[in-house]
C-alpha cells in the first residue's frame, strides 16, 4: 500500500507554509529536535501532540493523515453498510469530502464502528465545519 506515514505529511504541509523546523516547534511547544524525529518517522507521535502541531500548521489534524486508499478492504463493515444505503446517503447530502473523511478515520483493532457510529461522528464533523474549524485542503 502506498501510504506516506503522519511525518512526512507534517513536512509536506509544514514545506507548502514555508515553514521551518524551529518556527513549527516554537509555535506546538516542542523541541525543534524532536520535530525532526517525527517528521523522519523515528518517533511516535501522541493525540495532544498532533493537534498542538497541527494547530501550528494552521490545518485539522485530520489533514495529517493520508486519504487515498487503494482497495475497499480498508472500509470498515459499519461505513460500508453506510455507503451502500443510498436512501440515507441521499436523505444526509453526504458529500464526497465528507466520504473521504470517513474513510481517513482509523480505529483500534478491536473496534467495530457500526453504521450509526458514522452518522454520528458525521454530524460532529458538519458542526466543527460550520465553526470554521476544518480547513479545506482542496480550494
């Protein structure tokens, strides 16, 4: 699977604001060094952490993460039943954005987000939305 890992995301989206290391790192409270450890996939890289990041980056942490998938393997049983009921699909005016956000969200192994749990997590999605809070990589 072609899939660039969260640091080389950071990079790119920290590259594309012309931004260095050290202003990056100042503005999410981190060491530059550290910074450097994840952007070269040689650290992990903690919740708190990537929103402080993805705040200094000007972008939703969502951003962060990779949206392209090569198979339908990776669709949850949950979004799939979603996907495939075109009544509530049409009923929701579920967007194409709004499908790859769904597909960007990744659970732990040993959860099993059901249909329901999609709709509500689009319904947080379209109320961070309207707050302005998600930038749209797109335009």
């Amino acid at each position: 699977m072609n899939k660039m890992n969260i640091g080389a995301l950071i990079r790119e989206r920290r590259k594309e604001l012309n931004m260095t290391l050290d202003e990056v790192a100042t503005r999410s409270g981190m060491q530059a060094s550290n910074l450097s450890d994840i952007e070269a996939g040689n650290r992990d890289i903690r919740t708190n952490t990537l929103e402080r990041i993805s705040k200094a980056l000007q972008c939703h942490p969502a951003y962060l993460y990779e949206q392209r998938y090569e198979t339908e393997i990776e669709i949850t049983a949950g979004l799939r039943k979603l996907l495939a009921d075109g009544k509530t699909m049409k009923l929701m005016s579920i967007s194409e954005r709004e499908t790859n956000w769904m597909r960007s969200i990744r659970f732990r192994p040993n959860q099993t987000p059901t249909k329901q749990d999609y709709i509500d997590l689009l319904f947080i999605y379209r109320n961070i939305d309207c707050a302005g809070l998600i930038v749209d990589d797109e335009n």
